[in-house]
C-alpha cells in the first residue's frame, strides 16, 4: 500500500506544480520607459584669412548640450554689404569634418562667413559672422 | 494495524495538500499575469507598474549614439521583486515630446534587455537605468533635438 500511493502522491504533486516548490510569483507589467535626446549647440564664428582669391576658413567645435562635438559643419559666405547669401567655393560645400576649408575663386569683394553645426540632419543654430573678409 | 496507521498518514498529507489547493495561496504562487494597476489581495499579486521617469533622463542621444532609457517601476505587493527583462511592446511606436516631424523619424531604436537583476522592494518604487538600451541612428529628424522620448516597454519579473 505504501510503495504504492507514495509514487502516485508524488507524481501528482509535480503536475500539480510543475515548477517546484520553489517557484516564485510570476509578475510582468506595461508602461513606458523614458530617453533624452541632446541638442546641437551654437556655431562659433569663424575667421578668413585671404591670399588672392583663395579664402582659408577657420573655426572651433560645437558641442552637444551634455557634451561631445558635432560631426560636422557647414559653411555659408554672405555679401557684406547686402547679406546675401553666395554659392560657396566647392571646397566648403557640403558637411565639413574638418575645422578648416579653403574656398577659391572668391570673386572680389567684401564677405562674411558663418558656420552652422551638422550631424546628419540635425542642424544647430549658425554662427554668428564673422568680420569682414576683403578680396 | 500497520495498514491504518499508513491511511492515516496518507489521509493527513493528502488533507494538507488540499487544502493548499483550495485556499489558493499554493497555486497562485505559480502563475499571474496582467498588466495596468492592481490591486493586493490575499493569495494574488499585482502586477508592477510603471510610471513616468522622463524628469529623470539625462540627454545623451544624438545620430549615431548609444544612450540611456529610465525606468520607473512601483511594486505594490507585500514582497520584494527582482525584473529580468525589459522589452519593447509587440507593435509599440517610440514617441517623442517633440511632434509630428520627430515621432516621422525619431531614429530611436531600443534593445531588449534580459537576464537583468532590477531589485524593487515591497511597496516601493525604484526608478532604474538601463545603459545603452536605446540607440539613435542618422535617420533621426533635425526636430528631435532636446526631445524626450516614449519607449513602450513590458517588464517581467519575479518575487525574490
């Protein structure tokens, strides 16, 4: 009677609780978890320094609030008597890794440079301009 | 006599064993599921909840960054739990604070996170981070700058 039952006891307490004895609660929940984006800060104002119609373009890193640097930066040159803003030698086109870029072929004039940070598509405000280059 | 004293010891466990059953307070220890608020009560346990833990992020997402999601989680019951995993909700969209143009493209993409040991003790609320569990790809919108975003997640955990 005993080696009969106490196998029958024991194999319906494992189906009853497959899990042992040990198991613990079981406990699941749904909701939202929270991330931050940075943002891009301020271009810095940049200097030209001018030999013949070739424009060498400086200027220092933007950083993220939080800190790191942009990827990159975009140069824009502006008449400095109306402030418009000019097709830009192929040199500085484009995103600009660098902290420098050479633009030649400026036609003569009075120009102003700025820098707006890139990384992918994210813009940050542009630089403020810089002084007066005269070609 | 031999053969009555076994039934009765067999009678005895067999009583005990269900009355476990019948109280409910063995087979509950098993399985419970659910999501939301709830509610304690004797021989149940509630499942956790999750609040807002967006005023405790810190910026650190840009195009093609690692960052940081914040969790936040109540435990109501009476007994201290550990998660294992956090996961992105089946179907979930990552929203952001910032609109239209972001939540187009926010370029946020989470990784499940599993054999964690998150520790939320009876009736508290633990607020965790889970490092490098979000990433931000150059796809991301010019709009999302400075946005917070929603990850909808489910966690799994078990008393401890």
């Amino acid at each position: 009677m005993r080696r009969r039952l106490l196998p029958l006891l024991l194999a319906a307490a494992a189906v009853a609780f497959p899990g042992g004895a040990a198991a613990a609660w079981a406990l699941h929940g749904s909701g939202s978890g929270a991330a931050k984006a940075k943002t891009l800060g301020s271009g810095n104002a940049p200097s030209g320094s001018v030999s013949g119609h070739k424009v060498i373009v400086t200027w220092t890193a933007s950083s993220y609030t939080n800190g790191g640097t942009a990827a990159g930066y975009i140069i824009n040159r502006y008449n400095a008597t109306t402030g418009v803003v000019q097709t830009i030698g192929s040199a500085c086109t484009g995103t600009i890794a660098a902290l420098t870029c050479t633009e030649n072929g400026v036609p003569a004039g009075s120009w102003q440079y700025t820098v707006t940070p890139a990384t992918a598509n994210w813009r940050g405000p542009e630089s403020v301009k810089s002084a007066v280059v005269v070609v | 006599m031999v053969t009555i004293r076994l039934s009765r010891k067999l009678f005895v466990v067999l009583a005990a064993v269900a009355a476990l059953i019948v109280s409910g307070s063995l087979l509950a220890a098993w399985n419970t599921t659910g999501s939301g608020n709830g509610f304690a009560k004797a021989g149940t346990a509630s499942a956790l909840t999750i609040g807002d833990a967006s005023a405790s992020t810190s910026a650190d997402l840009y195009p093609g960054a690692t960052g940081a999601v914040k969790l936040k989680v109540t435990n109501s019951n009476s007994f201290p739990v550990r998660i294992t995993s956090v996961t992105k909700q089946v179907g979930g969209t990552i929203t952001s604070d910032k609109g239209a143009a972001c939540n187009a493209s926010t370029g946020v993409t989470f990784t499940d996170q599993t054999g964690l040991a998150l520790d939320v003790a009876a009736g508290a609320t633990s607020t965790f981070t889970l490092s490098g569990a979000v990433s931000m790809s150059n796809a991301s919108d010019n709009t999302c700058q400075g946005a917070i975003f929603t990850i909808p997640v489910d966690v799994t955990g078990a008393s401890n």
